[in-house]
C-alpha cells in the first residue's frame, strides 16, 4: 500500500477528525479519493460524448420547421 501525503486548511483537517473519530481514516480517505477519480472519469465521458454529438450535428440533415410538424402528425394515432 502507498503513501499519500498532503496539505488540507486546519479547519477541514478538525472537521474531518471530529465526522470520522474512532474510524480507519486511511480507508476513508481511499473510498473518498476513489469516489472523486469516479466522478473525474464520468465527467469526462460525459463531455466527450457532448463534444461527439455537437460534432454530429455538423453533418445531420437538417429539416424545415414544416417538415418537422408533418411528421411529428403523422406519427400520431
């Protein structure tokens, strides 16, 4: 297992402390710092695939106002 050494405001580090007395930090650390590389990640594919629709909407056909009325009706019942 690794060591990970880092500065945090005073005031997180006592917040921290008193939330997670009498709890294996180290393993608390870890999930949180899992949790942030999760979210990291997903938020990247999410921008990517942003990023991949707004270039496919470069090439889409496009349709008239009219056009698109007309068959928004006839797929209605």
């Amino acid at each position: 297992m690794s060591t990970v050494n880092f500065s945090v405001p005073e005031d997180i580090k006592v917040l921290f402390n008193a939330t997670f007395a009498g709890q294996n930090k180290s393993a608390i650390v870890a999930d949180l710092m899992r949790e942030a590389v999760e979210r990291a990640n997903s938020k990247r594919r999410s921008h990517e695939a942003y990023a991949r629709i707004l270039e496919s909407r470069k090439t889409a056909p496009t349709i008239t106002q009219a056009q698109f009325r007309a068959a928004r009706e006839e797929g209605r019942p």
